[in-house]
C-alpha cells in the first residue's frame, strides 16, 4: 500500500495515542484484511513477525562482516571480511545506523541489530476485539468511532478473593500474589488507554521490563526468573517484591496520567466485617 494520506483526524489521532507515521505502515504491511477499508494486527500475525525477525536477526549475525563482491549482475566471490581484518585488527564496536558503501563494482551492505531490535517493538491492540482495534489502529471516523473508556470494561472479570488487594478507577480486585496484583492492574490499563503500556514498555529498570511483548525482554539478563502472560497479551515478572510492584505502579500511573494512591490504589484496606 503506497501513498497513504492522513487526515487531520487521523494525525490527531495518532498523536492522542501514541502511534507514529511509521507504525501505521508497519501495521499495515503485516496485518490481516478483515474488511474492504480495515486491517487488524492480530497476535498470531504479531507472533509470525516477531519469529520471523528473530530469524532474520540470527542469519544477521551469523552473516555479521561478510562481503559481497559483484559485477554487472554476476555474483564474483563472497567472505567475511572480519575473520581477516581479526588477526592484529582491534575489534570495532557495532555500527549506530545503517551504513551503505558504494563503488561501481562492489556492493557493501551492513545493517546493525539495532535497527532489527526496533521492529520488534511493533504495536499490537493484543486483547481489544476487533471492533476497538480497528478503531485504534486506522482512526475510524469521528461518526462511527467510539472515545477510549476512562473507566474498565464491564467485561473484565474482577476476582472477589485473594492475598492481595488493589483498586483500579474505582474497581476492586483481589488476587493471591503481587505478580498477578500486576498482571490484573495492565490488563485494566489495556481496556482503558493501551497507548499508555506501549509507553510502559520502553521503561527498563536494572535487570529487567515491567512489560514486554516478547518474554525474553523481561529478565534479558537472567532468562531463568519466570515471567507470566497478562490476559491483554503483555509479558510480566512473575518474581516480583512489594517494592518492585510499587515502583511498577507508580510508573504505570506516570505514563498514563493517573494517580498513585487516588485512580489506583495498593493496597487497598479491606472493609472490616
């Protein structure tokens, strides 16, 4: 799909919820049709792209300083160019952008992890049904287009007992440990402003994510701590302390606009019997 136009609505729009000019392509190249004038980027589309890109990145770097040497359209010979350059060479540190080396007869073409990593960052409405992702992703019109709830969906299923308990805009739930106390908190954040975990994502602490869409981004350093699937589709710690969920809330507050201790609440003071 070329050429694409935005409308006034749909800048706005984009603006509003966090998208950029390059993910509406993005979406568009990889999502399913599912009507004449709708795409919809579905988990299974985001998980074939996302398994697909982490080939991609291994063939990159088994492929990392090879060279191609060509004439006309004739492939001359091929090598990797670090093995030779290694002996007596210091190692160079990998390349910030992409680089393009050209002469008349020889192609260079280096493309840094970097650039790979970027792609898997894709945006995904992960747990919205098809309708609100459709809105959310193409910026329907202002005549069929329905505003973002300030308040969770009626369809969340609220647990009524647990360890735990915690209060999102005005719900109460309970679950039986912190990671789930979590885990319930995005999924309500999900139905409520999905741009604001796009935001959440791209926050590292040392060691770790407070959500990713890929499992291995949450403890990259140490892949054996367990992570657990949220319902709206986010990776989470499942080894988390009370300090650790307070900090993850309070960042979860931070990049929506709400408030620690007013809009959401943990813990919550359980009404005496």
């Amino acid at each position: 799909m070329h050429d694409l136009h935005f409308t006034h609505h749909a800048e706005i729009r984009m603006r509003q919820r966090g998208f950029r000019n390059t993910d509406i392509g993005l979406v568009l190249s990889v999502a399913t049709r599912v009507a004449e004038d709708a795409f919809f980027l579905s988990n299974k589309d985001a998980a074939r792209e996302i398994e697909r890109r982490r080939r991609e990145i291994q063939q990159l770097e088994r492929l990392r300083g090879t060279k191609v040497i060509v004439e006309g359209d004739n492939v001359i010979t091929l090598y990797n160019s670090d093995r030779k350059q290694s002996r007596g060479a210091s190692k160079k540190k990998p390349e910030v952008g992409m680089k393009f080396e050209t002469t008349t007869e020889t192609a260079l073409v280096s493309l840094p992890i970097s650039l790979i990593e970027a792609l898997l960052t894709m945006r995904s409405a992960l747990d919205e049904d098809v309708a609100d992702a459709l809105r959310s992703i193409t910026g329907c019109s202002q005549g069929t287009s329905k505003p973002t709830s300030d308040r969770p969906s009626s369809d969340v299923i609220v647990s009524q007992s647990g360890k735990y308990a915690a209060e999102f805009l005005g719900t109460a739930f309970f679950e039986n440990t912190l990671a789930e106390i979590f885990g319930r908190a995005v999924d309500m954040m999900a139905d409520v402003a999905p741009e604001a975990l796009v935001s959440l994502a791209t926050i590292r602490t040392r060691g770790r994510r407070f959500i990713s869409l890929v499992p291995h981004d949450i403890h990259p350093f140490s892949p054996h701590l367990p992570v657990m699937r949220t319902g709206s589709g986010w990776w989470i710690s499942k080894n988390i302390s009370k300090n650790q969920l307070n900090l993850a809330l309070r960042e979860l507050c931070e990049v929506s606009g709400l408030s620690l201790g007013k809009d959401l609440k943990f813990p919550l003071e359980r009404p005496q019997s």
